[in-house]
C-alpha cells in the first residue's frame, strides 16, 4: 500500500510540474479571447474576494502583504485561487457583491464569503462564527443580480454586464468546508460522515437554480486535505497513530476522501438531469494534498506549518489569536504575525493557503488534468500566464 501511495505521489508531481511548464510557454495572442465573458463564484473563504470584510469590516494587516500591500478581505498574504483564474483568462478580479463601492460587475459577480457553509446554519455568526451567507442564500443573491441587471438594461449602467452574460459565464463553485469543521471537535473526523450527503445536495441543487439562470458550464470543486490544517491538527484532539508521515490527520483526511466521494457520484447524477450543461468535478484535493505532503518538490520549504500564527513549533497556530491579531494570554499580550518568506509555506494562517499555494492550485486547474469528465479550457479560451 505504502509502495502505491508514493508511486500515485510521483504520479500527481509529475502532472502537477508539467501543467505548470505547459501553461508557462503557452504565449498569448496580442488580442486574447475568451468563450467566458464573466465568471461567477460561489463559495466560502477559499475564494472570498472581499466580501465578508465589505459587510464587517475589520480584517487586519499583515493580510494581503505580498500582492496588493494591504489587506484586501482576501484572508491570504495575496491572490486566491479565482484571481488566478479571471487572470487566465483574460478578465479582472472579482468584485464582491456585498461591496457596494468600487465594484465593477461587468465580468461577474462574487458571492462568496467567509465562513459561509453549504447547508443553511441553526446558529448565529456571533455565537459560533458562522456566516449567514451559506450557498442558498448566494444563489438567491445572484437571481437578484439577474433582476437587475434585466431591470437596467436600458440605462446604461456602467458597472452591469449584458443580459446576454449569464450565458456566456463560467460558474465556480467551492464550499462545504465549513460544514465539515463546524462540528468535527464534537462528533470528531467520523461523526460528520452524517453531513455529507445533505452537502453534495445543496450544491446540486444550486447548479440546478444556477442553470435555470443560464447557467451552462460549472466547476466545483473538491474539499481540500482538511486534515492538513494547523487549525485542525491542534484543536481536534488525536492519537500519534493517527497521524501520517508528513505530519497531517488521517482520519480526517479519509472523511473528506469519502465527503468526495458523495459530491463526485452527485454531480454524476446532476449531469444527467441537466442536458447542454457542463457540470465538472474538479479534484483539488489531490493536489492540495501533495503540496502539503511534498512542499520541497515544488519549490516550497514548510507543508502544515501556518506562515503567519503565534507559537511557532511544528504548527505556528494558536486558536486564541489568529493571524494579524494581538491578544492577551496569560497575562503577555502576544501577536500572530507574519513569516518573512510566505513564499514559502503552503498554508498562510492555519487554514488557508498562501498566495504560492493558490496559484500552484490555479496551474493544476487550468491544466485541465484534474477534471472529470474531461473539459479543456485551453479550447475556450486563449489562456493568459499568471504572474
């Protein structure tokens, strides 16, 4: 078994290296086109551009320090994953819909926002951090914008897209993190297997919604390797036994293997029950894992280990002071900063991935290689090198 599990490792590192050399000599055209005139994200805060801190404003530095300088609401050190993507092919960032200024709708719309789960929450954000804005009240957000845009249509508004958009659109869709962690500290890693089912529903059920807008081309993805996570790995009490040699949660991990499992068997079924729709099950998980597990084969030196955290150690993360906050604990008042070469690390906070990690996850995505049913963007798209 041991034998097949580095022989699969070498495997993924190889598609992983050649998708990014294959995508470096891609040279654009002078006039890049793109089948995708607008992307619209649906998702938590693996793809938040900005909008949960647009409706609570309060997300500090060192945040968004390698790219933009400043904190962005973008709860990395730089770009996520869906930046690098509207990259590639050719369109701006993504404004938050709950970002009433400066946003620019013309070529998509994120609903994403931290925190954000699948299935609608029976709590409130102020008692467990659970956010408000779970799936279907995104997908109700976009039927709006829809109205509206519909509505506005003869006014000229500079900021709204064509009606004809919602056609031309890629739809991305990453959630159900945060129903997995939610209440893994009480049921542990095989107690949330209940969940699982309801979570691959919710997203079927939103790309259905999302197709009868005119929605034609989807990619959802996976659940990364959530048993990676300094977060995880110290408040989600486990025996040494049941941890792998790269320093992450097995267990955990298997849960999310099996989470998978049921999203991929049920975007079978919703391909079927939608005809001239690409629905597209997009396996970062094996990517994510391999980058925690093998950091130095893509040119990264630390896999588990949060960038910016307090306590340093094997994990650098202490659930009472997050990144970029100042606490007092026993008596010191402490502060979760930044390493000085994210670069470097996989993981930014404890949670999330650096700006490096997105877009090694971006590459992998855009190679196409990690789709099932095949779909090639190259064949819509001339896509553009992401710096």
């Amino acid at each position: 078994m041991a034998c097949f599990l580095t022989r699969k490792s070498a495997i993924l590192r190889k598609v992983l290296i050649s998708s990014i050399v294959l995508l470096v000599i891609l040279v654009p055209r002078c006039y890049a086109k793109c089948a995708f005139e607008a992307i619209f994200n649906f998702g938590d805060s693996n793809s938040d551009t900005g909008g949960f801190y647009a409706a609570f404003p309060s997300q500090p530095s060192p945040n968004g320090m390698t790219y933009f300088s400043k904190p962005t609401g973008r709860p990395t050190d730089g770009r996520l994953y869906i930046d690098f993507l509207a990259q590639a092919l050719g369109l701006p960032f993504l404004s938050p819909y709950l970002q009433s200024i400066g946003s620019d709708y013309k070529h998509g719309v994120n609903f994403a926002t931290s925190a954000s789960p699948a299935i609608q929450p029976n709590t409130s954000l102020f008692v467990t951090g659970v956010s408000p804005f779970y799936l279907a009240v995104q997908v109700n957000q976009m039927k709006q914008f829809k109205a509206k845009v519909e509505e506005f249509k003869s006014q000229e508004q500079t900021n709204l897209p064509q009606p004809d958009i919602f056609g031309k659109a890629l739809y991305t869709i990453y959630i159900g993190q945060h129903d997995i962690t939610y209440d893994v500290a009480a049921v542990g890693a095989g107690g949330v297997k209940q969940y699982e089912p309801q979570i691959a529903s919710e997203i079927a059920n939103a790309i259905k919604e999302l197709h009868r807008l005119g929605g034609r081309t989807f990619l959802v993805l996976n659940l990364a390797p959530i048993g990676c996570y300094a977060a995880v790995l110290t408040q989600v009490s486990h025996d040494s036994s049941d941890i792998d040699p790269s320093g992450c949660m097995m267990s955990f991990n298997n849960a999310v293997r099996e989470y998978n499992s049921v999203l991929k068997e049920t975007l079978q079924q919703t391909r079927q029950e939608l005809h001239h729709a690409n629905v597209i099950y997009v396996d970062t998980h094996s990517v994510l894992l391999e980058l925690y597990q093998n950091p130095t084969s893509h040119g990264m030196q630390h896999g588990i280990t949060a960038c910016c955290g307090h306590g340093g150690g094997t994990y650098n993360f202490n659930p009472q002071v997050f990144c970029g906050n100042t606490k007092e604990i026993d008596g010191q008042r402490v502060t979760a900063s930044a390493c000085s070469d994210p670069q470097n690390y996989v993981s930014w906070d404890g949670i999330h991935l650096t700006e490096n990690a997105n877009k090694m996850m971006a590459y992998a995505i855009l190679s196409g290689s990690y789709f099932d049913p095949p779909f090639s963007l190259n064949q819509y798209c001339d896509i553009q090198p992401i710096g």
